[in-house]
C-alpha cells in the first residue's frame, strides 16, 4: 500500500492499512537530541516513536535496535519511559548513540563548558599533530590540524567521563566543518565549491565552530535529560547483530533500519572523524572494519569467486543475473541477505512471545535489476519463525542521504518499506 506523499517539513497524517494507527511526520527531526552529530542515512524519529507507541505498552519494556546508527530508536525509546539496548558494527555509531542518550547534570555542564572556553584560546600556539596524521593531511591545513589536536587535548583532560565524551561529540562534529571536505557532501569530498572557496580566501575558525556547536549541543542535551529520567537506561552491548549477547525472550519491541544493501560506505563517510577520535587511526583498521558490516562490498576475489546462493527462487534467479555482469555485486547481495537470515534467527530468539520486530528498509538497484529488499527480508523473516503482521510502503524522505553513488548501476532508494513482524 501507498502512503501519500510527503511535503518538506509540513506535517502530514499518514494513515496506515488496517486503520491501525497515525504516523505524523513533524519538525521533531531536530528535537531533542536527535540533532546532534551528522550521520548517514538517518531515519526519522517519528517512525520508532510510532512503533513505541503501538507495540509497547506498560513502561520499562525493553526496546532493541540492532542497527542503532545515530542512536534515534534509542532516543525516542528512553523519551517513551522504556530501557533500551543498542548494537552497530560502527564505533562512531556507538559513541554518538551513548552520548545523545546520556543525561547531563545541568549545573556541571555549563560550568565544565565555561572552564573549556577559558581555556581555549591556548590551542592557537599548539606546535603537534597527532599520530600518523599523514592518513588525513590531505583533509586539513596544518594549522587546522594543530588547533584541532589542542583542542582534543584540552578536552580529555576533564575528569568527568560523562561530560567529557559529550564534549569530545561535539568536537567530532565540528571536524568535517574545518577541513578541507565539503561539508554538504556525505563522503569526504574537495569539491569545486570547496577549491572556489579556498581561492577566494575561505577562513577556518576552530574555536568559534567548536564552539557554536557545542552551544547548540549543550542546549539538546539538557532538554533531553530534563524530559527524561536517569533511570531508564540505554545500553550499548555489542557490534554484531548476528551474535547478540541478549537473554532468550526478554525484548518486547526491536525497531530499526537496517543497513542499505550497495547503498553507502559509512567507514568512508565517518574516515575524519575515526581518525580524530582515535577509533580508527590506520588503514589497517578501516579496513578491519569496513569487512565486518552487513551489506559490505570489502571482500577478497577468493571469496567471490564462487556462485553463492540464498535458497529463495526468485532472489537466487536475480542474484544469478547480475553474477553474469558482475560477481563481486552478485556476492555482496547473496551475503547481505545470508547475514540477514542469521540476524533474524536472533531476533526471534530474544524477542518475547507475542513481541514485535518493526523495520524500515528500502529496496535497491544492483547493476541496474532491481532487488525488492523488503520482500526477500519477509521471506527470511518467516523462514525464522516470525509472522508478518503489516508491510507497506512510504516515499523516503531525505532521499539524497542514502544514495548509493554509483549512479546507473546503484540507483536511488525511492521509498521506505515499513515491515510489522510478531514472534
């Protein structure tokens, strides 16, 4: 079923099949926390508040979302009263989830943050740069790197952790402003408008965007932690949706977006900000990395030298085309849905009885044939034992933040496929 289309920012009633409830679509994608931090491919809060909200129902349920991303089921989890648990392969993911899920202490805050600007103005003298900088020099100016490296340096020294990381989220989010990359652009790019702007005399003011940041930040954040109690708790247990270190039968509600298939490259997009975070200082390591997600292109040609199969006709068939035009795509789609199966078999595992695992996904073009992802993801999905309850379909929004960048042979992702399952 279609939904109507949806208009910019302008709220819309949305009303699902089975007259089973409404999904407004509203400005709150900058409430809260959910501002803080750019990430890829977000999905918008009003898709887990609407699943909370149905599928929930005394408070401290446990909610999961096994792709957490930026944290957003997480949030709106802990803003419905319910503990939460989290898991991604991405560090970065898992650094920004905990942080906007953090409450602060008001009073601590602000007076941690006025003893972080006093001391600020030092940074411009700082001489060093970090450790094997060369893996990013061609992203920043010296001098940038210097102010940035001070920086860090002035904020690891507060003895607070809570407020400590929060502030190191704020500097990672001041990163990509002043580099070198286009700031717009989802992968790290130096744009024409960029090389146009460093001709024309571009100026790069580390304190002042740190700053301005974190003011925005500081205000998030204690709007959350005064909407919220200290003891509903969000917990980061893991990077591996395949193994999840969950008791059988414990989670009422999972709600997540899954990982797009041929869709982005989030250790290429999340590069600069591993590297000045220290998650991710080596090639070696981004690399390590970029193997264990679900949906990755980074295998070996040993790997893909071989046909692999799912065990659906339909997919199976598809799969077979495109090994005709492309192997390596034709494995990436095979594991992506291998993976997925296993992932399921987990959910079903810790999922309640009569517990409901909500999905939003997108469908995909691989060397131009289209994957209906969200039909093969049903199949999996019963295969494993849960029962499809609702499926249907919404236009995406943001469209631009989930493009695959190949063009002909990727595609754009032109809507969102809402799947209601039930153990």
């Amino acid at each position: 079923m279609k939904l109507p289309d949806i208009k910019g920012d302008i709220p819309v009633n949305l009303k699902i099949p089975n007259h089973c409830s409404v999904l407004v679509i509203s400005k709150s994608q900058r409430s809260m926390t959910h501002a803080l931090h750019k990430y890829p491919a977000k999905y918008i809060p009003e898709y887990p508040r609407w699943a909370i909200k149905k599928y929930t129902g005394n408070k401290n349920n446990i909610v999961l979302d096994p792709f957490c991303g930026s944290g957003t089921s997480n949030v709106e989890a802990k803003l419905a009263g319910h503990n939460s648990l989290a898991i991604d392969v991405d560090p970065l993911a898992r650094f920004i989830t905990k942080n906007k899920t953090t409450n602060q202490n008001k009073t601590k805050l602000l007076s941690t943050k006025e003893q972080l600007y006093d001391q600020l103005s030092s940074i411009k003298s700082s001489k060093e740069l970090p450790e094997n900088f060369d893996m990013v020099k061609l992203w920043f100016r010296p001098n940038v790197a210097k102010e940035l490296y001070g920086l860090k340096r002035q904020i690891t020294q507060i003895q607070d952790s809570k407020i400590r990381d929060f502030f190191l989220l704020c500097f990672s989010s001041s990163i990509r402003k002043v580099s070198n990359a286009d700031p717009k652009l989802v992968l790290p790019k130096i744009s024409k408008y960029m090389r146009i702007a460093e001709e024309n005399g571009r100026e790069i003011n580390v304190i002042e965007t740190f700053k301005k940041i974190t003011d925005f930040s500081t205000e998030r954040i204690l709007e959350f932690s005064n909407a919220t109690s200290a003891q509903t708790k969000v917990k980061i247990i893991g990077n591996d949706s395949r193994k999840m270190k969950i008791d059988d039968e414990t989670v009422t509600l999972a709600v997540t977006s899954p990982p797009y298939l041929n869709a982005h490259d989030y250790v290429r997009s999340h590069k600069l900000e591993l590297f000045w975070l220290g998650l991710a200082q080596y090639r070696e390591q981004l690399i390590s990395l970029d193997r264990k997600y679900i949906g990755t292109e980074k295998f070996y040609k040993d790997e893909y030298s071989a046909l692999q199969l799912t065990g659906i006709k339909e997919l199976d068939y598809k799969i077979s085309k495109i090994a005709k035009i492309d192997t390596k795509r034709a494995y990436v789609t095979a594991k992506f849905f291998i993976d997925m199966e296993t992932h399921f078999e987990e959910v079903h595992r810790v999922l309640e009885k009569n517990g409901h695992y909500v999905m939003f996904v997108g469908s995909n073009v691989i060397r131009k044939i289209m994957v209906p992802t969200y039909q093969y993801l049903i199949s999996l999905a019963e295969q494993s034992g849960l029962k499809t309850e609702l499926h249907f379909s919404s236009p995406l929004i943001k469209r631009m933040e989930v493009q695959s960048g190949r063009k002909e042979s990727g595609g754009f992702i032109e809507e969102d496929w809402i799947l209601v399952f039930r153990k």
